[in-house]
C-alpha cells in the first residue's frame, strides 16, 4: 500500500512546485538608452555586443523621424567625442543582422538632432571638441538584432581645394562661351569632383544666362588647368562682358571642400 500513497505524495509535489518556481528574463543591455552609452574613448575601435535583448523606446522613434528608418528595433547607443575635428564614421555592416546607424549631436533624449543616419553606415565632420551620441539598431521590422559589430573610425583630413578664374573668356558663333582657369584639390576623389558654375551676359535688354561644368578633376594637390564650354538656352553669348561664379567641389565619400570665385569677365569673339 506504500506504492500508491508515494504516487500521491509525487503528484503532489509535482503541481506544487511551479507556484515557487521563477522565471529568469535577460535583462536590456546597460547601454539600451543614451543615459547607459557605452563610451568609445578613442578611434579607431570595435565594439561588439548581443542586442537580442535591447529595446526601442519613445527617444528611438522621435528621431527616426529625422532619419526615416523602416525600424529601429534593439537599439543600443554609444558616445564620442572628436577631439581632433576628423569626423567620425561608423560602420555596422559586419553585424549578423541588418543594421542600421544613426549619429546624434546634443543630448539625445532632450532635443538632440540627427546629424547622419543610414544603413550599415553613417558618417560626419563638425569641429573640434564635439561629442556625437550613436545609435545602432536592427532596421528590419520584426527583427530585434543579434550580434553587433560596430566599428568607430575617424574620416581623415577633410577635402580641399582652390579655383582661379582666368579674367578672359571666348563666345563662339553657335553662342557657347568658353571658360578656363586653374584648380587643385586633395583629400577627395576626382572622379565625384567637378568645376562648375554660371555666366550671365547683357545683350541689348536681354539678360544671357548659362551653366558650364568640368569633371572629372585630378585631386593630388597639384594645381591644374580646366576649361569648360557654357551654352545657353535663352539667347547667344557676345563679345563684352559677363558676369561669372564659379566654384570647384572636392568630394571624397562622405564630405566636400568648397571654394567659389565671383568675377567679370572680358568676353571676345571668335570666328569658329
């Protein structure tokens, strides 16, 4: 008789013991909101880390408004401060998931705004000083995250560049006006530079305006000779004057260097 009262005994036990019982939930990772930001104190670093268990909150959806992301599930954030004013790029492509990275000045839950954003990178240049909060989170709706591998670098020296107009230009007899001058550029990419600009000549009471554009450059710090060839769509260029700005753009892959000319020119005629 000691079998079945032991059976009892067992079974009782057995539906007793689930009302003690507790249930272990992983807890958020200590940087799933910008007051626990992980700080990235010097570039170049990665910083790998499981989001399965991050969230995404209120903060997270205010500035997606600025950055228009299909999802910002389980993000995470992390700070930097660009000491050096070389920018700073952040690239998540090696996750295990498809990620997305969004770069906020300011305080992020208090009026900070996005400064870039994209997905699998983002990248950005201001002074000196400037500390940059980073978000990194799943861009696929319905997916959390997974294993994060984030990388901080620095963008290198900015792009520059110089420009000079020279103060004579050509009208051919199609009404094209030729332009020339010299530039130099470094730190950027020729084949996403390019001088360009406008010309606007008076021809009796009519105001002659048109657009030139010369690409691609050589970005090596030499200086260089460009010309290009303005046509426009209300009228012939003449000889006289002319009115012209000019600017030369020196691109490397996330930022430009700028300089701009604004001069007269003397215009003369050629036969061709």
């Amino acid at each position: 008789m000691r079998a079945p009262r032991l059976l009892v005994v067992l079974a009782a036990a057995a539906l007793l013991a689930p009302l003690g019982a507790t249930t272990a939930v992983a807890a958020p990772p200590d940087n799933d909101t910008p007051a626990g930001a992980t700080v990235v104190a010097s570039v170049p670093d990665t910083v790998m880390q499981s989001t399965a268990e991050a969230t995404t909150d209120a903060v997270d959806a205010r500035l997606n408004q600025q950055c228009g992301a299909p999802a910002t599930n389980g993000s995470v954030w992390f700070t930097y401060t660009d000491t050096t004013g070389n920018g700073l790029l952040v690239d998540v492509t090696g996750s295990s998931f498809s990620a997305g990275a969004m770069i906020v000045e300011g305080d992020p839950a208090a009026g900070g705004f996005v400064v870039a954003c994209g997905p699998g990178v983002a990248a950005v240049r201001g002074g000196a000083g400037t500390t940059y909060s980073v978000m990194a989170f799943s861009d696929t709706v319905g997916v959390t995250g997974g294993n994060l591998v984030a990388r901080f670098q620095d963008l290198g020296p900015a792009p520059v560049s110089t420009l000079t107009v020279d103060p004579r230009a050509t009208a051919f007899k199609d009404g094209s006006m030729r332009l020339t001058g010299t530039y130099s550029c470094s730190n950027a990419n020729g084949f996403s530079s390019d001088v360009e600009g406008s010309v606007v000549q008076r021809v009796g009471r009519t105001k002659i305006s048109g657009f030139f554009f010369a690409s691609p450059l050589e970005c090596d710090g030499a200086v260089h000779p460009w010309e290009a060839v303005a046509f426009s769509d209300n009228g012939l260029f003449a000889g006289g004057k002319a009115a012209n700005v000019s600017v030369v753009f020196a691109c490397g892959d996330f930022d430009c260097g700028t300089s701009f000319v604004e001069q007269t020119v003397q215009v003369s005629r050629n036969g061709k």
